[in-house]
C-alpha cells in the first residue's frame, strides 16, 4: 500500500508540476554555450532563455518564473494591450510577449486578436552556423529577374486561392489544394513527395531541385498552404494563399536553371493547429542530419500594407543565428531594381510561424510578412486576418506581392549559385530536355 502511494506521488509530480526559470543572455548567440552547460532550454527571447526543471533549484543566474501544472503559451496581441488576466496565469512579459500558463478551455486560444504558440517541452538545438557569402551582381539572377512575368505570378495566386473553398487543414479542400501543387511540382520535373504526419490533416508536400555540385546541400523555400478560419468560406488569400503562390511560382521558374546547392520547395499543413507539419519537417531533418544552409519562410506576403509612415516594406524577423541571413535581404535589395526594401527585426520572439519550427532546431531561418503583426513591437495588422474575408481583393495593389517575389527569388539564387540556364524549347519529359543552350551536359564537380 505504501509503495503505491509513493509511486502515485512521484508519478504526480513528474507529469504535472513544473518549474519554469529564466537566464538573461550576456551576449548574443548565447544559445550553444548554454546548452553545453547541460540547461533544458524550452525557448529563447530577445533577452534570454526559458529553462525547465523538474525540481526548485535555483542557481545566482537564474530567475525563478514559476511553478505551472497545465500548458505554456506565448501570446502576442495583434493590436494593443488588453486585459490578458481572464486568458490564465502570466508568468513572464517580454516588449509585448507573454509567457502564460492556459487552461485548454481559455477564452483566450481562440482569439483573432492574438497571435498563440503553444510551448512544446523539446528542448532547443545548438544553433548551426550560417556561412555568409559575397554577393555581387549575378547574369543568371539579371536574367530571372528580367523573365519575371507579373502576370504568371498573379495568375497563380488567384488560382491556388479559388482552387478550394477551404484550405483549413483537415478540410478536403486542403488535401486537393496539396494535390494540385504536389500535380504542378512533378510537371516540372522537381519530384515531390508527400509527408504524412498526421490521418486528419492534409500531408505536407516537397520539392526538390537537385544541386549540381553540391546536392547535399540545401536552401529551402517554405509556406504554409492551409488556412483559416475553421468554417468554410476560408479564401485565406494573404494567410498563406500568397506565401504558397510564390511557392509555387518561384519553383516554376527556377526550375529553368541549375544550382551548386539543392533548392527544397516545401508547402505544410496545420501551420495554425501549431506549426505541426514544419515542425515534423524539421524534427526529420535534423534526425536525419539534413545539410540545411538555410531556411526562407513566407507568410502573409500578399497584403499591400498600409504603408505608413513611408511606403511599404517587408518586415523580416530574424533570430541570433540568422542576422548574416537576413542581412542577405539589404545586400540584394542594392543590387537590383523592381524589389521590395527589407526591415530587418531582430525578433526570436516570432514563434508564430513555420521558421520557429527551424529556428527549434539550430536552423538559420527568416521569416517575411507585410507587417509583423504586433511582434516585437512593430505595428501593421492585416484587417481581415483568419476572417472570411481574406480574398486577393482585399490584398490591395499587389505591386507589393510582386516585388516581394521578385525579392525571394534573387536572393534564393544567389544563396543556391545559378550556374546554368536551361533551354526554354525544352520538351516536357526531363529525360530529353535540351541541354545545348547553356547547361553543359557534365558539369565539372
Ligand atoms: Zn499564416
């Protein structure tokens, strides 16, 4: 009777009780050494890193945040504070972050007005380093950027949008959405594959354009394709109808060169039940040592902005590990005419889409958006944000989509090394394509 009762008590405790404690960084990219002294760090802000344990032991560093017994949340307001005591129990506050312990019943889990990320308990992985590279001009991207049909582009964001009332993941409207891009990625020769991680949701789709000299190594190109909100209509044209169009488009013309390194073009599904599918993605990845170079996240990328105070730009969020990344972004804006300037946010507090999957793992990543939202303190909210009313009408002008394409694709490039252009009279069947106009048959390794 008293082993049970024991038993029973540590059991408890083991799956309950919690103690959350905060370590301030001294320094950026402070992660690895962290790491190294054997911490669990759970999550990293701007100033510093969540550290779990299992017991009340505190070392001089450390602050004590908490015990907590039901989930963890971060929550960032889209618009200014409100009152976020009813939501649950608010254990650390960061610019206009929350740390909040939340009941599965929270009014709060099912506000537009909040952007949500439950915590997972993984623990972070030690960052991998980003190699920085020298950008100058380059005739291959002059040439992608000259051949950029707007028209294309906006033709396949209407399509991808109106192809299915609903992309919400487990609607059957997701799944078909999936299949169409899955159809056009093998169209062109880039052999996707589905990724199934779940029976209720639609699978994530990939594909890939195989590097030339350095195939192991990979730039990958992701959105989100499902949407909100759960009843249909859901057009979710801006949130990710725009990201996956560009997707999509970027691998249709890419797909007429080659590069050095591998280029991965990846749709994923329940990006709002939790980043779910790129968190499967880059839980694999890393199992599998996947050489990933780098990551490029788009995500409500349609949405013209309301360019105040000057004209539009696109917020870029970024973590300690993917400054040079981002940086990137202003070195290529210089270089060519028709792009969209780059704001560079230092934000590891964006946990609110598919690049925090990414950055979980050590991976450089940026993510891209019109206006980040509220997070990290910047302003710019799309009005109709997980509403029925997300359509590529009330994107606005979509001069600024169009840019921001032209952006991704130069620097996505120029990450890979264009090295040759295939033949535009190229039969459909990869096995026969012409390769005499510029892409020599062997490529020198
Ligand atoms: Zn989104």
């Amino acid at each position: 009777m008293k082993k049970v009762f024991i038993f029973l008590v540590l059991f408890v405790n083991f799956s309950f009780a919690k103690e959350v404690y905060f370590i301030k960084k001294t320094d950026k990219n402070q992660r690895n050494e962290i790491l190294s002294r054997g911490l669990k760090a759970i999550a990293e802000t701007k100033e510093g890193f969540l550290i779990l344990k299992e017991k009340e032991e505190i070392s001089k560093e450390e602050i004590y945040l908490g015990k907590f017994e039901k989930n963890l949340y971060f929550l960032t307001p889209r618009y200014e504070d409100t009152n976020l005591k009813i939501c649950g129990n608010i254990l650390y506050k960061e610019e206009n972050t929350y740390l909040i312990e939340m009941d599965t019943n929270s009014p709060c889990l099912s506000n537009p007005n909040f952007r949500i990320h439950k915590i997972s308990f993984e623990e972070l992985k030690p960052f991998k380093t980003f190699e920085k590279i020298k950008i100058g001009k380059d005739p291959f991207v002059e040439d992608m950027l000259q051949n950029f049909d707007e028209n294309l582009a906006i033709e396949e964001f209407i399509n991808l949008v109106s192809y299915a009332e609903s992309r919400y993941s487990s609607n059957i409207g997701c799944f078909s959405s999936v299949e169409r891009a899955y159809n056009l990625f093998q169209e062109l020769g880039l052999d996707p594959e589905y990724q199934y991680y779940s029976s209720k949701y639609a699978p994530n789709v990939v594909a890939k354009l195989e590097g030339i000299r350095e195939p192991d190594k990979i730039f990958i190109l992701i959105a989100h394709i499902d949407d909100m909100p759960k009843t249909p209509p859901a057009p979710g044209a801006n949130d990710n109808g725009s990201g996956s169009a560009m997707v999509i488009n970027l691998a249709k013309i890419l797909s007429n060169y080659r590069f050095a390194y591998t280029i991965k073009f990846l749709l994923v599904t329940g990006e709002e039940q939790g980043l779910i599918g790129s968190t499967y993605y880059a839980y694999n990845s890393h199992q599998n040592g996947e050489d990933i170079l780098g990551v490029l996240n788009a995500d409500m990328i349609g949405w013209e902005g309301d360019g105040k105070p000057t004209s539009e730009d696109l917020d870029l969020s970024y973590d300690d590990n993917s400054e040079a990344l981002a940086q990137i972004f202003e070195e290529v804006y210089q270089l060519y005419d028709g792009l969209i300037p780059p704001l560079l946010i230092y934000c590891p507090t964006n946990y609110y889409s598919d690049h925090y999957s990414f950055w979980v793992k050590g991976y450089p990543a940026i993510m891209g958006i019109t206006d980040n939202e509220g997070i990290c303190n910047k302003k710019g909210s799309y009005p109709y944000y997980h509403t029925h009313r997300d359509t590529v009408e009330n994107c606005g002008n979509l001069d600024f989509f169009i840019k921001t394409q032209r952006t991704y694709m130069a620097i996505l490039a120029h990450l890979s090394k264009p090295l040759c252009k295939i033949s535009k009279e190229r039969s459909h069947n990869f096995n026969f394509f012409d390769l005499t106009n510029f892409c020599p048959i062997k490529i020198e390794k």
